[in-house]
C-alpha cells in the first residue's frame, strides 16, 4: 500500500474535477466460479485501489464532492469471520490506514444514495462491468437495469482517466517490479520449452513464477504454438520441432500493477531461416515505434509506423507489391496484423479499459476507424510524458482470415496470394515491451530482456 | 469429454425424474477480473458439463421433458472470433458431440421460455449463484429480481443431485486423475519448503504443478503458517523455524473433476515433540473415520467418531477433562475442530454445493445442528455406494476463539484453558484424503501419499 498521504491528496484532486454530487466507488465482491464459496482470487477494482487503497472484497466508498466528506462503506467481520477467514482490522482502523474518517454499515447505503437523489443531487458512479454491480445500482437507486448504462457519469470517467493516465514515480517502481517478475516468466518459459513437451507443460513454469513472486498473473496467459490465435487460451497442442512458440503473459504485483510482455521464440534452440525473416521485420517495427515515441506524437502514428515496417519487410519477401502508403491508408496489412500497437497499461493491463476506450484513448476529432486492425487500437490520440504504454506489434498468417479475403479477391493487386502458401502452419510472431513516456522520448519499463535472435538463441545453449 | 452416449443416457434417466415442462440449464459466461475483457479463466457450470459436457462459454440448454426435445443455445463465432480466440466447430457439431440434435441462437430463447410459461407449463431452473444467471432469468421470463430464488425447482435440484450423488466407474477414473497431481501438488509443496522462505513461493510451485499438469487449481491454494485460519488465503508470511505448515490445495483436471488434499508438515526437517503429539491425534482421527467408512453409516456419526479421538487425545494431553460422550454431545471439541469433517467431492470439490447443502447432505428427519462445528457439517445423511467424499478432521488453536470461550466460560468444567498458552502460535493440523464408498467399505481415491509423521519426515531427507 502507498502513503496515506498518496490517497488523500488523489481524492482531493479528484474533488476538484467533478462538480457537484456524490461520488460512488464500488469495489469488488469475491466471484464464484462454481458455486458461492468457491472463488477466483479476489481482484479488487482498480480505480477503488487508486483512491481508497483496500484490497478487501465487500467494500464501497463515498466522496461528497461539495462537503469533501468521505466514508468507507462495509460491516465488521464476526467470530465465523476470524475461524474461516482470520482477524482484520476494524473497519475503522482500515479506513484510517488511507486516511478516511468515517466508516458506514452497508445497510445505510440505500438511504444515503436515495436521499442525495431525492435532494436533487446527482449521484456518480462509473460503468459496471461486473453484473454485481449493476444489480447493486438497481437495488441502491430504484433505477430500471436496463437504464444503468445511460446513467453512468461520463464527468466521473474523465475525472478518473484524467488522474490515472499519468504515471507517478511511486507507481513506476511497482510498474518495474511488476514488468521485472514478467520478464523472470518469460525467460523461464523460453528455458523451459523442449520439443515433445505439451505447451500446459510451459504454463505451469509461468504461472508458478509469477505467483512465487509474491502476485499473480496480470490477464490469462498466452503460450501457444498456434501464435496466429491473438487471444489463444488453449494450452493442449504438444510442442513439436519447426514451430514456433508465442507467449504472451505477464505478473501483476501484490499491489496489482501489471507487467505484459511478449516473446516469440522457436520450439527447437534455434530459429530456422524462415522464422528469422518474419521475426526481424516484427523486431525492426518494436524497434522503429520505440525510437519514434515521445510527447506529441500520436499513438495512431506509432501504429501506422509499425504497418509500415510490416508492409516494407514483406515487401522484402515478396508478399506483398505495390505502394506502402497506400496500402497503410487502404488498411492491408491488417491481413497479418489485424491488431493495434498496444495500449496504456497501469493497475489494468488494458488500464482502465472498464471505463471506456474511447475516453482513454481517442479525443474530439480524432475517431475510433472501422478498418480491421484499426478499429482494435485502444489508443490513438498524442502521447504525454508520464503515460505507460505497451508496444506490441506482430505479423500472423491466420489461415481462415487468408481465406476469406482471398476469396473476396481483397486487395489483391496488393496480396501476393499465391506466396502465402509456405507460410501455413507458421502461426505468428509478437514482440512486446513496456515503455513510459518522458521529457524527452521514452523509457523501457523493467530491465531488458532477450530479445534479438541471437539473444533468444542464446538462452537455450 | 466422455463418449456421446454418456451424456445422452444421462439426459434420459432425468427426463423421467421431472413431472412436466421445460429445464433450462444456464451455462456460465467469461468472468470479467478488472474489466469485462479481462477474464478469469473459464469455468463452466457442472451441471451443465455433467449433462451436456460442452465446455465454452455463453451457452445454455433446454430440455422439454414431456416431448423429450433437447437444444443447445448459442450463437456461431464470427472471423472477429477466429482472429482473436481461434477457429472452433459450428454449434451444430458441438452439439452433435454430446448427441444433441437441435440448436437455438440466443435471441430466440427468450420467447420460448416466456411461451412455455404463458402456456401454463413449468420452466425450471437451479439456483443462481452468479449475478448473471439471475439477470439472465429476469430478462427472460420478467420476473421481479427479488422474486426469482423462490422460484427455483425443488423437483429440478433433487433430480440432479439423485444423479451426481452417484459416481459412475468413467467419473472414479477421472477423481483419481485429480488426486493424483493433487498429491503431486503436496509433495512438491513439502520438498520446496524450507525456513527463510516466504508462503507465497511454495504456493508458486504448488500452483505451477497443476497447471504442468494440463488442469488448474481446483479451489483456492490454503498454504499457511497461520493453519488455525480455516480458508487462510494469505501467502505473504515467512516460513520461520519451528513452525508448522497447513497446506489444503487440490487440482481440478481438464475435465474439471476436483481432488481435495490436505497435509500438514513442519517449516523444518522434522516435528517437535508438540507438534508430534497433536499431529498423532488428528492422524488417528482420520484412520478411525475411513476404518468405519460403509454404507449405512450416517456421516453425522463419521463426525462425531472424529471429534471422540480429538476429545480423547486432548484429554491425554491434559487439555480437557472429563466425559467424552457428553463433550461430543455439547459440542465442546468445536474449539479444536470448528469446522465439519468433510464433504462430497466430484465436478466440485464440495460437490454440488450451488445446488443447496441441506439437500445434498440431510434428509427429512436429520436436520442441521447450530452448534459451532457441526452448523459447517455439509453432509450428514447415511454414506452410499457411489459417494465419494473427504475425509479432514483437524485441530487447531485458534486465540481469538479460545478467548472468547474462556472470557464466557463456555464449557470450563471441560475445557483447562490454563494449560492451552503453550499453544498460542501452534497454528492448526489438518489431514484430509478423498475416499469411494464401496459396497463394504471404503476405497483411497489416488495413490497413497505420505501421511504419518515418518514419511513426512522422510521427504525432507
């Protein structure tokens, strides 16, 4: 936990930002997974974590913006409460550790919310994206479920994304360590892989670090041979001579700053020619948007930048053909990389995802596009010093989306179509890293790791 | 996944277990963690597992009983969903797997279930518990949110349970897989410890051995000093000389059968004479419960046996005087053992639990005690071949408790709380294994692991 002093004067600064009314936090309940009592691991709300500092399941908090009142909300824990679950502080006592004074049963909630509407006030609250929420909403405020999206306080979100995009140096040490325990994963996992051994294998090298360390796992790990599945969750494919292996993963630490990083490395301890070519274009686009981040550049420039190396390097190949400006502009190379560059990363690996992308990263004049690839980039808008973004870019060869647009004829006086073929079964490459923002241009988060060939190569001699 | 016909078979047995209507069974959806694209991993309903074995998330499932008609409810995956979460079988041939003809998109569920309604026919359902199963419902049959858990099916839940009490000979195969790298979890768990370490890294490899294993964990990794906590989930203490660990930690498989292992061992290479005395106790407690494990025994009396060999050791010990049998009867072990012996255990570690315990565990005629200890009992009724179950009797000193007694003078004339500080800081033992109900006794679920003190011990030579 940070200072007392930390999150007062983050609720303070919020004070001023929003006008009038009740500011309404609600952290998290535990979560079920297959009955009640048997539950995930507890991960409290983040932005709750931001300015109350708790990590307790159960709890709400209460900002009176015009009076500067705060309150705590929860109960005391019971004797049952200490066999099954051990002393706790008073509620009370939590509340002071963060620098709150006063503390409210959860059964004088409704009132207090329902009278503060019934003065006319309003009462803020941010998008729920736990279902739990919603129904608490429904309970506290009488409101129709289906209306609770429209009532969300779009003054509260710019409020909060306001506060937490800019990183302090007390939240880049945790951001560091949380970056350094992923990379103590990744170097591990790379280690760890040997032909004939199934990727779950591998999984259990990178989950077990993450947690000897103290955390847990920021998102699900992705570690896969099939690497052109972005999102690939499936651990069960055996890790066979020739492929390659993508593992995207990372810790958050135990005061749950993430770390996400990934690395693209071959089952067998080399490379083959084949794989090098792929892997130093995506290596030449991670490298090409480091370079070029800093205060004033917008991210959707880093992300065309990253298309561009893409497009020249398969150019290279012979993959593609024609001009690379206009096949960025057309969105081409969405057909290998048909994500975003990356996205701000702080308590949330997609930080503050919960309250709306386009807040975060887009402004007014500056909207969300349609184009595959395009319309998955979190962040677009100019880049200012104290942001924590991840740099992520990567070339797929994802059969069924070659095949559809193969059947569509699309782009093809740009799609050497009939070159794809040696390319089945590749699977995908992504180089990932972590940077802040300065001054003056950028700054890895955590200490380098392999990276290069000749790095990756090296750690399995 | 079991063959086909197991699940057809399955669903044909309960078709003539329920009167009339529609079963509606509520497949679980991602849970989003800190944002709604942010999941924990996926666990799916057991019931619908046990019934329609298909393991992805946002389905569900009817059975109309009169006419016999089944359909998995579903939407087909888009090339958005190909892109990030990989290619996957349309719904009709997943369902065909588990040898369900006819499917239903999502949006056509809602009429169907408020026609069978409006036709005066039953829509059952099983209780809720997570938050969206109950939005679920209410949207689809617009019942008040506060009227829904009265609306559950008695006729549906006892249906179920009259199924899933009774392990079939596929399923023993499947508990003694989850047993197996649960005891591979411990250990591991005991050979990593060591003094000067911290919790949290035993728990890495604890945690990192079930998933090496292909499944994940099958409840939340208990791993503490501090083993007087019944469900501690702390892992930040540092394993000091002269301690003893409680480790409670099991893993589910792929097919998600839970194990559920407890041990107990010390941060050095050998118990102290204290540790011993106590251990021996519970040890024996948990051989005189399996030795009179059959059918036809209530497990009320499997309880009651544990708590006679606590109160009997501990009367060795000096730690209470007087009549056993009376002290049984008053509860007066609670104070050592507050928690029941155990439970059943199949798809869930306690199996079946979301379904309501009373149902599970009692019967008309038996209902539950409120007596501390005996109100966490979970399963009371008479054993039957087919039952699989825990065995985990314990002792534990737990200060807040034995303080509050002693400062009520709850049970003095039994109790020598005078001779219980030289406890203070002992934690807790706890030895649990899982065991089949046989036609004349009981079988071990897994391969034997160390459990007297010499083969605890000798793991750490």
């Amino acid at each position: 936990m940070f200072s007392t002093n930390t999150y007062a004067s983050r609720r303070n600064k919020l004070k001023t930002q929003v006008s009038e009314g009740l500011l309404l936090f609600l952290g998290n309940e535990e979560s079920g997974m297959n009955y009640t009592d048997n539950t995930y691991h507890f991960r409290q709300d983040s932005t709750f974590l931001y300015y109350f500092g708790l990590d307790k399941a159960g709890l709400a908090a209460i900002i009176d913006v015009e009076s500067g009142e705060e309150w705590i909300v929860g109960d005391e824990i019971t004797i049952d409460d200490v066999i099954w679950a051990g002393p706790q502080p008073t509620l009370q006592e939590q509340a002071a550790r963060v620098g709150v004074v006063k503390t409210l049963p959860k059964s004088a909630l409704e009132a207090k919310i329902k009278g503060s509407l019934s003065a006319g006030r309003s009462v803020h609250f941010l998008p729920p994206y736990r279902p739990e929420h919603t129904l608490k909403i429904n309970h506290w405020t009488d409101w129709a479920l289906s209306d609770i999206p429209q009532k969300v306080s779009v003054e509260f979100v710019r409020a909060v994304i306001n506060q937490r995009s800019y990183k302090t140096d007390e939240e880049i040490i945790e951001l560091n360590r949380a970056v350094n325990i992923s990379g103590q994963m990744h170097v591990n996992a790379i280690r760890a892989t040997q032909a004939g051994k199934y990727e779950y294998e591998v999984v259990g090298t990178v989950h077990g670090t993450a947690r000897s360390e103290g955390g847990d796992l920021a998102y699900p790990i992705i570690l896969s041979v099939d690497g052109q599945t972005l999102h690939n969750h499936y651990h069960g494919n055996r890790l066979e001579s020739g492929r390659l292996v993508l593992g995207d993963f990372g810790a958050e630490t135990a005061m749950h700053y993430a770390g996400d990083i990934t690395r693209t490395w071959p089952v067998d301890k080399t490379f083959t020619q084949q794989q090098k070519e792929i892997y130093q274009i995506v290596l030449e686009a991670n490298i090409n948007v480091i370079n070029a981040l800093r205060p004033g550049i917008t991210y959707l420039d880093c992300h065309n930048l990253a298309w561009r190396t893409v497009v020249e390097g398969l150019k290279g190949l012979g993959l593609l053909e024609g001009d690379t400006d206009e096949m960025v502009a057309l969105g081409v190379p969405a057909l290998f990389m048909p994500h975003g560059l990356g996205h701000m990363i702080g308590m949330d690996v997609h930080d503050m995802e919960n309250l709306g992308e386009n807040y975060i990263g887009y402004r007014d004049g500056l909207e969300r596009s349609k184009l595959l690839g395009l319309k998955s980039l979190r962040m677009a808008k100019e880049l200012e010093t104290g942001f924590v973004l991840t740099i992520e870019p990567g070339i797929y060869f994802i059969p069924e989306l070659i095949q559809l647009w193969e059947s569509q004829g699309k782009f093809q006086e740009y799609i050497q179509y009939d070159k794809l073929n040696p390319y089945r079964g590749f699977g995908g490459v992504r180089i990932e890293d972590n940077y802040l923002i300065t001054k003056d241009g950028a700054q890895l988060i955590g200490d380098p790791i392999p990276k290069t060939i000749a790095e990756i190569e090296a750690l399995r001699s």
